[in-house]
C-alpha cells in the first residue's frame, strides 16, 4: 500500500506545482523591460494596435522588434501601421471618436496634442534613463511624462559628398544661405539636381518651411519673433520671406522638374544613384538611400544662415516617441512592450534605422559614415522643430498647403501668408 500512496503524493505535488506555475504573472511593465521572456498563460490572443507614421526603414525596425516580443510572448500579436501623410488627420478623428490604437507615435504632440488620451509613465523603470536635453520639450510644466523616447533628431540639410565632389563644393564650408545658392548652381551646372524634392507628399515643403523658420525668425537676435509667435502678436506680413526661399528655388531651376508629383522613394533613389545633391530632410533618408547604394556616401549639414547676426543651427528634439492610451483595454500589456522597446538593443535598432542618436543617455550606436557629421556639428546649437513650440495644434496642415501652393505657383501674398495668418488667429484662439 505504501507505494501507491507514494505515487499519490507525488502526481499530487507536481500537479500542484503545475498550477503555481499557471497562475504567476510577469505582466508588471518593469520586468517586461528586462527581459523579452515574459511568456505567461494569461497571455493569450491579446493583439496591441500601434499606429506610426514612420518611413519604411525605420517601419521595418519597428517590426523586427514587435517580432521578437511576439517570439517571446506567443500569446501577444502587435500589428504595426504607418499611415503616411494622412497620420495625422487620422489621429484626429480617432481623438474625436475617443476610439484610439493602444499605442502610437506621438510625433513632438506628446503634450499639447496628445496627453488628454495617454496614459502617465513618470513612475515606469526606464523614465529616469532618459536624456536630459530631451526632457523639456516631452514633458509638461508639472513635470508629467507621456511617452517613451526612442531617438533624438538632430538634423538639417542632407548632402550628397560625391555629387558635392563632382561640384566642387565642400560641404564644410556651406553656412549662409549664399553658400548655398552657390553651391546649388555648381551643381545645376553638372546637369544634377540641387535640391530633391518628393512633392507627390506635401510633407516635404512643410518640412523645409518648419525648418528654414527657425533660421528666419528665431536664430537671429535681430529677428528673434520668438515672444510675438508665443503670445501671438506675430506680425504675418513677414511670412513672405520665408516663403520666398522655396519660390527662389523652385524660379531658379534647383527643384527636381516633377517636384509637384515626385515621390519620396524615387528622390531617394536618385539622390543614392549620386543624381541629387541636397535634401532638406531629416537623416533617415539616408538610410533609405543606402539601401539602393551601399556605397552611397552622404552626410548632414546646419541649417543655412539667413541673417547677417544669425547663427548656425541644427532641429532636432523627439522623433520617435510612443505613448499608451489610457483607456486601452490592453493597456497593461502595451506598458510592458512599451518597456520591452527600451532595452538597449531595440532602442538602438530603431534610432540607428532613423539616423538618430538613442534617446537614454547610456546608449550608444555606431553611426558609420554618418560619425564625422555628428562630431563635427557636436557643439552646435539644436533648436526644437519650428512648429512644435511657434505654432498652434493644426499647422503642420497649413504647412503643408502652403508649400504646395507657392511650389505650384500660388501667390506669396496673397495665399500664403493669408492662410497662415488666418490659419494661426483661428487655432491660437482655440488653445488658449
């Protein structure tokens, strides 16, 4: 009898330890950011809904490391989308109809756009990691965060060394806007393209009028309209002159001839095929580029000065940065894959696809060619995206119709700066 008993006791005792192991948890988003092993039985058929507008190197990042979440927590799916242009008049609605993803790219509108609807992450393990450069510009005037940063931009012009080469242009050298005309014209004369443009999105105009602001209207202490666009007192007459650089260029034959319906994948493949030299866009672009031309060499530059007192710049601040709605019915979930996003090597997977540098002061990545670019501009002053602090929730819109018109041959005067003033009084008074 003895033995049976024996058996017993020991199916009794494996069962039960069979059951212990059943009913623990590791949902706690801390452990989840140790360890992508976070398998539970209480993970079953949860999918995460993450919306971005991220371009396709940077998407296919982002995917690679859901994967290995996935791989690790069979019972979790995350299905991840970018949305393009119409990212942000998607959010929109989605806002409107309180029915958002369960995470999503915050694109710099973590405060003013976004925290209503995310969910708080002061008290989560990795918020003490984060740069303090970064701080300011993520966080409110209580000090709350709502997202989770991942890189830190840090940009401006992108060139073409070996176009600039055949030019016989250094790109050392480029500082004022005249630099920059002339090195255009070197390059026209070569029968390339000066500056590429993927018009087909009208982000692109957007970006090169958020951008050439800050060196219009805030680089230069002359010109400095930072407290007038604050408290809205901004004299808009004065947004001709920025509109004129992208007429300029445009009358002057340094735009791509289909810049109007261009995408920004075949300006990409240009500029890789050596055909373009200079891109105002952010450095991701040269990743895309790369992967028509592993031998493309390329870099970054300031922004062009455009005063007589201005000074050299780079933008920069928060690019990919991730947030939780708080009212997710997954939201426990998606706080443990928003810590599973940063450990070192997912963060830094997704700021190397961007070209940026990683968001936690203790990562570091290899930047490849583009390392002399960031030492060599490591002093110069970042200024955060013109739009993000100087104009109203709603612009970036504008900004884009605007770039389109006046690329189309819509009048300074009397579309552009009316829309932008119009456009600024109206959304200014909504959020105030």
């Amino acid at each position: 009898m003895k033995k049976p008993l024996v058996m017993l006791s020991s199916i009794m005792l494996a069962f039960t330890v069979m059951l212990a192991g059943c009913g623990s948890s590791t949902n706690n988003a801390g452990d989840a950011g140790n360890s992508a092993n976070t398998t539970t039985s209480e993970k079953k058929n949860i999918t995460l809904d993450f919306m971005t507008n991220s371009a396709d190197q940077v998407l296919e990042a982002y995917k690679e490391v859901a994967k290995k979440y996935e791989d690790a927590n069979p019972g979790v799916k995350i299905t991840i989308t970018s949305q393009g242009k119409d990212y942000e008049s998607l959010m929109k609605a989605k806002m409107a109809a309180n029915d958002l993803p369960d995470l999503w790219m915050t694109h710099g509108w973590s405060v003013a756009r976004y925290s209503p609807y995310l969910e708080k992450l002061n008290e989560q393990a990795w918020a003490g990691k984060i740069a303090p450069t970064l701080l300011p510009t993520i966080t409110n005037s209580d000090g709350e965060l709502y997202v989770l940063p991942l890189d830190i931009d840090k940009g401006a012009v992108v060139v073409n060394e070996t176009v600039l080469k055949e030019a016989g242009v250094d790109s050392a050298s480029l500082v004022t806007w005249n630099d920059f005309l002339e090195a255009f014209e070197k390059v026209k004369n070569i029968g390339k393209t000066p500056v590429g443009m993927g018009g087909k999105d009208p982000r692109v105009f957007a970006q090169f009028l958020d951008i050439m602001s800050t060196q219009m209207y805030i680089a230069s202490p002359s010109n400095d309209d930072s407290a007038k666009l604050l408290d809205g007192t901004f004299d808009w007459s004065k947004w001709s002159e920025v509109s004129q650089l992208l007429v300029d260029l445009k009358d002057m034959g340094y735009l791509n001839k289909d810049v109007t319906t261009a995408s920004g994948d075949s300006i990409n493949e240009l500029f890789a095929q050596d055909q373009v030299g200079f891109m105002f866009q952010t450095n991701s672009v040269i990743r895309s580029a790369v992967s028509y031309n592993p031998d493309l060499q390329a870099g970054f530059v300031p922004l062009p000065v455009v005063r007589d007192d201005g000074r050299q710049v780079l933008v920069g601040g928060e690019r990919n940065a991730v947030g939780v709605w708080k009212d997710s019915k997954n939201k426990e979930e998606a706080l443990a894959y928003l810590s599973f996003m940063s450990q070192e090597e997912n963060m830094t997977l997704i700021a190397q696809a961007q070209g940026n540098t990683p968001a936690f002061s203790d990562y570091s990545i290899d930047f490849g060619m583009l390392t002399p670019y960031f030492e060599r501009t490591k002093d110069i002053e970042i200024q955060p995206y013109f739009d993000r602090v100087y104009l109203p929730n709603g612009m970036w819109s504008t900004l884009q119709t605007v770039g389109s018109g006046l690329v189309s041959g819509g009048s300074i005067e009397g579309a552009a700066v009316k829309l932008m003033n119009d456009d600024f009084d109206r959304l200014f008074n909504v959020a105030k």
